[in-house]
C-alpha cells in the first residue's frame, strides 16, 4: 500500500524543511519527485543526495511569484515524464511585525508566495490532471488558518486563503478524478522557525503547550504526504490533515 512507483510529483520549497521531507518520502515511495525552489544551487545537491539513494529526483528551479515560469516549469515536467500526477505546493515565506508597522509592501510579498502562488501552481498543474483523468493536489497549511498570533497578520491571511482554496478545488475539480486536501502543521523545527527554537522561553512554551511535549521534526510529515498522494487516499477529498502533536486541542 501507498506506493507511487511511476507518479511524478512537483514539491515547491523543496530544498529545505517541510518540503524535503515531504519530497523525500515520495521519493522513497517510488516517486519521481521535482524538487522546486528558487535557488538551483541549493536544490541540485538534494536531487543528488536522492539518486545516490536510488530514488528518481531532478532539481527544477523556478518562481512560485511567476506565472510564466510555472507553466514552463510544469510543461517541461509533462514533456520530459508524460504526466504530472502529485502537486504538492508547500513554498512559503513568513514576515513578523506588529500591524501597525506592518508595510502593504511586506503585506503582498507573502501573499504573493504563499497563496497566490499557490494558486498558480494548482491551476497550471490541474490542466494536465484535467486531461490525465486524475491527480493529487496537496497544500501546506498550518495551524494559524484556525488560530491567531500576534505579528504575522499577512501569514495568517494567506493560510487561510489556502484553506479555503482546498476546500474549493477539491468541489470544482473532485469529478474529474482530482483530490485537493491541506497538511495543516504545527510548530516544526524548521529553518524557518530557527530563531524560535534558540529562544528559551519560546522554546519552553512551545514544549509545554503540545501535548506530545516537542517540536514536530520535518521527516514526520513525508507520511501523510505520501498517503494524501497515494492511490489509497481516492475518498479522502477536502480534508484537512492536522500534524501539530495537539497542540490545536489542548486548552
């Protein structure tokens, strides 16, 4: 069960993180993962590190920002394996400031990444799915769709953005053998959240308020990412899978 022997899966923010993990495991399942990010040099020694392995994995660098680089982006995919069958759009970007402070500028620049290149990404490879009959489109959320945090105004509205996007994919695409579901983590430790981790206090909060008392580490999310893309998932449509060791439901 859950194997991806022949599937090809576009990951973006691929190069660190959630998304290498989650590329990781797909690649393990028998996956022939493309591993996205804006930095190529950063990305082919990950590409490298999976063939080494065994695995199937080619590094393709390009914008989430852009639209014209995606679509190049996913018709050189098609082109070169024939399908695009798993998107996983997982690329995102975090600004901290007190909203009063918080610049329209910085604003858009995280809503730029983390929804509307989400969009981008779902709407470029759901042309190929269209016409495959099938496919599996998977969103990072997070836990902050749902929860409010002091600072990070623009981050909160686009998770939710991408909350609300899943729930409308999977009505608009379900019938054409599409799935549109959301991993929504928690606190992972994640370069991302670096600063957060070196932070005692934080740090102490942080294990004190999950149930499971730790941080989630990267390489736990590749499960659910391999089983939302796995064959087995065909039911599972809309669906919000939450990954934060109940941090979500502990009062």
């Amino acid at each position: 069960m859950f194997r991806l022997d022949g599937k090809t899966a576009l990951i973006s923010g691929a190069s660190r993180g959630l998304g290498w993990g989650m590329a990781k495991a797909l690649a393990k399942q028998g996956a022939h993962v493309f591993l996205n990010g804006r930095d190529a040099a950063s990305l082919e020694p990950r590409a490298l590190e999976l063939v080494s392995e065994g695995c199937l994995a080619t590094a393709i660098a390009f914008d989430v920002t852009q639209p014209g680089d995606i679509q190049r982006a996913v018709d050189q995919i098609v082109s070169v394996n024939g399908s695009l069958d798993i998107l996983i759009a997982n690329a995102g970007i975090q600004h901290r400031s007190p909203i009063v402070d918080f610049s329209e500028d910085e604003f858009r620049r995280v809503m730029d990444t983390n929804l509307i290149g989400v969009w981008l990404l779902a709407k470029e490879a759901s042309k190929h799915m269209i016409q495959a009959h099938g496919g599996r489109i998977i969103f990072t959320g997070s836990i902050t769709a749902h929860l409010g945090r002091a600072t990070i105004s623009a981050y909160i509205a686009s998770k939710g953005g991408v909350h609300a996007l899943a729930r409308q994919l999977a009505v608009e695409l379900g019938d054409k053998g599409i799935t549109t579901n959301v991993i929504s983590p928690g606190y992972f430790s994640t370069e991302m959240n670096e600063h957060l981790i070196a932070d005692k206090d934080f740090n102490e909060w942080v294990c004190s308020r999950v149930p499971v008392r730790r941080w989630g580490n990267p390489d736990e999310i590749g499960a659910a990412a391999v089983f939302l893309a796995s064959d087995e998932s065909a039911y599972i449509n809309g669906h919000v899978l939450t990954m934060d060791g109940g941090f979500s439901i502990s009062m």
